[in-house]
DNA sequence: ATGGCGTACACCGTACGA
C-alpha cells in the first residue's frame, strides 16, 4: 500500500499533474493541502472520472484539505472528521478517514496543513503553535484506539538543521524556530514515528523550493511535508521517499509529494 | 536590504505563502 501527502497550491491549477502523478506513482491515497477552493468548486468529477475518490474540506483562496483515494484498491473511505475535533477553527486545515485497503490493511489517515505563521510573535505565529497543540491533544486520543495512525501532511516545520538548505541563513527563523520545533517534537512524543527517521536518505533532500531564484534548480529547498505514523504502522514501512519528478514538471506546486510505503 | 514567484480575488493592486 503507498500513500502520500503533497501540498498541491490550488487543486484547480494542479489538477492534471496529481491525477498523472498519482497513476506514474501508483499511489493509493494521498492527503492534499492548499486546494484553496470551495467544497462546491472541488474537481470531484474529474477525479472520479480519473479512478478515485476524495472527501474534502475547502474555503475560498486560502488552506483547504482533501483525501484522494483510488477506488480500485482502497476499498472504503469512512468515518470522515473535518478539522481538529473539540478546536473550533476558521480556517480549513484538517481532514481524516478510516481507510481500507484491498490488501486487508486498514488505518486512520490524516491530512493536516499546519498554519505557516508568518512572522516569528505574531498572532498567526501564535495561532500555529496553539493549532498544533491541539492537534497533539487529538492524537494522544486517537492513539487510545487500536487503529493505526498515518499523520501526514504540511506541517510547516524543518525539524533540524538537516532539513534546511542554508541552516545558517535560517538560523531563528520561521518554520526552524526553537518553539516550532519543539511543538513538532511533542507532537511526535505523543506516540509516533517520524517515518523519515527509518530510512537512509541523501543528504539535502528536502520537500519544498521557492518558486523564486531558481531555488529548485539550486536546491535550496526545506523538508518541510512529513509523513508520522503510530508504531504499528511504523515497523510496516519499506520505503520513504520525495518523489521530486513533479516539482520539476511544468507549473508545479512548489511543494514535492511525500511516499511511503507500507507493506 | 529588497524582492524575486505563484495563486486567488477581482484590482489592474493586495494578501499570503515559506
């Protein structure tokens, strides 16, 4: 079973390479962030022409969260929660499912956009570090239950000085602050694997690149997008990996797709 | 030091992202 997180920037501009990226890959579900459309707007047809299937939560310009699932190999998609249960919240970052796969493996698959703060103090800097405790607190209760976790998605956090490109130039800055990092450890802490941690990676692998000077030709890039899963799921993992292949595509996201694979 | 690119909304610029 391979699934995957990839934030799309607008699903409506992206919608060709996921649905060609997803059948190059062969993913079976993959979490979205930043379709930045409406629920009325979503592709839903279109994928659904393409193979798959999606449960989404969307709003105008901004965030936007979608699970796709391909119909011939994920058996069901149910149980759907929009937004972190008990944290009312504006804005749409959130969506989780119970899914089946044709292979017997089922699991809880959750897909979040983690806030990007904006400026280190601000209130939206606030409000990620708030948002993420939150989630945490949800976590700690879904790891109650015997249902495998996947908790995947943006979290807008480089958790070392590994994951950035020029870790000096970035030193204190948004998405490395200590605080950030910190709350992205604690989530973890409440019971999960950073899947990443499992393999052997290259060095300077990361999953987004500006758009701006050429910084996927130059690697400057972050890792950023991130793929947790609670340790059952954890010690089922063969393979991690950035595809890169879309990024390079033309009009892409400037976001990579995360895979792993779970055997 | 600034802005550089891309997307959305709807202005022909502003907000936001990372």
């Amino acid at each position: 079973m391979k699934i995957a997180t990839w934030n799309v920037n607008s699903i409506k501009v992206r919608l060709e390479h996921l649905i060609k990226w997803m059948d190059l890959a062969r993913i079976d579900a993959v979490v979205l962030q930043e379709t930045k459309t409406v629920d009325e707007l979503f592709p839903l047809a279109e994928l659904q022409a393409a193979g798959f299937d999606a449960v989404f939560l969307g709003q105008k310009t901004y965030n936007g969260v979608a699970l796709v699932t391909r119909k011939n190999t994920i058996r069901s998609v149910s149980d759907v929660v929009y937004n972190i249960p008990g944290y009312p919240d504006e804005q749409k970052r959130m969506i989780a499912a119970d899914i089946k796969h044709v292979s017997g493996t089922k699991l809880r698959f959750a897909g979040v956009y983690v806030p990007n703060g904006t400026e280190l103090g601000s209130n939206r800097y606030l409000y990620k570090l708030d948002w993420m405790s939150a989630l945490t607190t949800w976590v700690r209760e879904q790891l109650q239950s015997k249902t495998p976790l996947v908790l995947a998605g943006d979290f807008n956090v480089a958790p070392t000085d590994a994951d950035v490109w020029d870790p000096e130039a970035w030193k204190g800055n948004l998405l490395v602050s200590p605080p950030e990092r910190e709350a992205f450890e604690r989530l973890i802490k409440a019971g999960l694997v950073d899947t990443w941690s499992l393999g052997l990676h290259a060095p300077e692998t990361y999953s987004w690149w500006d758009y701006r000077q050429a910084g996927f030709e130059k690697n400057h890039g972050l890792r950023i997008d991130h793929v947790l899963a609670s340790f059952d799921i954890a010690e089922r993992i063969g393979e991690v990996t950035i595809d890169t292949v879309p990024r390079a595509w033309e009009k892409p996201s400037d976001h990579a797709p995360v895979v792993v694979v779970i055997d």
